[in-house]
C-alpha cells in the first residue's frame, strides 16, 4: 500500500461519460434551463428575437459563430438589449474548444451575477453549447465533470462530441489537482 494518500476525485472514462450520456434520455425542446439562469438552445431559438425577449434572455453565447456556420453576430442583437459572445467552433472532434473555456465561461459567469439570462446555443444545442456550459459550470460553479453531466441532463439531452468530452474530462482533472492543493 502507497504511503499517499489517494485522490479522492478520479475523472472516468469518456466511454463511461457516454453512457451517463445516453440512459434515462427523455425528449428536449429546442431551448431548456439547464442551470438558474442559463439555457442551452438551438440556432432556431437564436435567431427568434421575440421567443429571445420572452425568455428575459439578456447575453447570446453562439458557440457556432462565423460565416460559415450561424452568422448571427453582434449586429443580430443591435436593436435589442442583448449581450452577445460568438466562438467560431466547428463540431469536430479534432476541434480545440477549450481554448475558449474561460473567456466563456467568465462571460456567463459576469452575465448572471448582474442578474442576466443567458443562451447558450450551436446549430443543435447538443454538442459545442453543451460543452461551453459544463465547463462554466465546472470552472466558475465548481461541479466535477459528472455532477455538470447530471445537472444539465436532468433538464436536456446533450451529446458533447468524442473530441470535446476528452477536453472536458482534461479540464476535470486539472481542475480536480487544483483544488487538492
């Protein structure tokens, strides 16, 4: 028996985060509140001022933005009272989301403590917004990699590409040494 003490937090496998994924699916809209505050949502939901404006919605994260993808940009929301973030991601898993984890994340975290409603979308709401918002949650609410899968899942079917979740599970350990120091 090693002397040290062993880490409490261990993050599983991706193949174990994909069937936490995939039990218990119930049918999901095409936006849900996924954490007090924060929604996940669709490109059809982006580009819908009024159901926008319904919602209380104050800040857009597009985790799709750019020309080639769901090019609603800042001029979007002009004429609106919408905070807008884009993040020109692909849904690739050789895509490197987490080099926008932070900023993300500090930009979700600055809207809801002024008392903001945040959407966070991509083209389907399943794979790039789902994972920005698990590694707000993560990062600025402290959860594991688990306990963000189960409180977003609770409220949306989400399904983080393979590329994205082994970030996310990077991103769990780090953070989980961390706190261990």
């Amino acid at each position: 028996m090693n002397s040290e003490e062993e880490p409490k937090y261990q993050t599983p496998p991706t193949c174990d985060l994909l069937s936490l994924l995939l039990k218990n699916r119930l049918p999901t809209g095409a936006v849900n509140e996924v954490w007090p505050n924060l929604y996940i949502g669709d490109a059809a939901t982006a580009k819908d001022r009024t159901l926008l404006a319904n919602l209380g919605i104050t800040h857009v994260v597009n985790a799709a933005d750019g020309p080639t993808h769901i090019d609603t940009g800042a001029h979007f929301y002009k004429d609106t009272n919408i905070s807008y973030h884009g993040v020109e991601a692909a849904d690739c898993k050789d895509f490197d989301l987490s080099q926008f984890f932070t900023e993300t994340a500090d930009f979700i975290h600055d809207a809801l403590s002024q008392k903001g409603m945040v959407l966070v979308h991509c083209a389907r709401g399943i794979s790039r917004s789902a994972t920005l918002v698990l590694a707000f949650l993560m990062i600025k609410e402290r959860l594991t990699l688990v306990e963000a899968l189960e409180v977003v899942c609770r409220c949306r079917n989400i399904l983080p590409n393979v590329g994205f979740l082994k970030q996310l599970c990077h991103l769990d350990s780090c953070l989980a040494l961390q706190r261990q120091m």
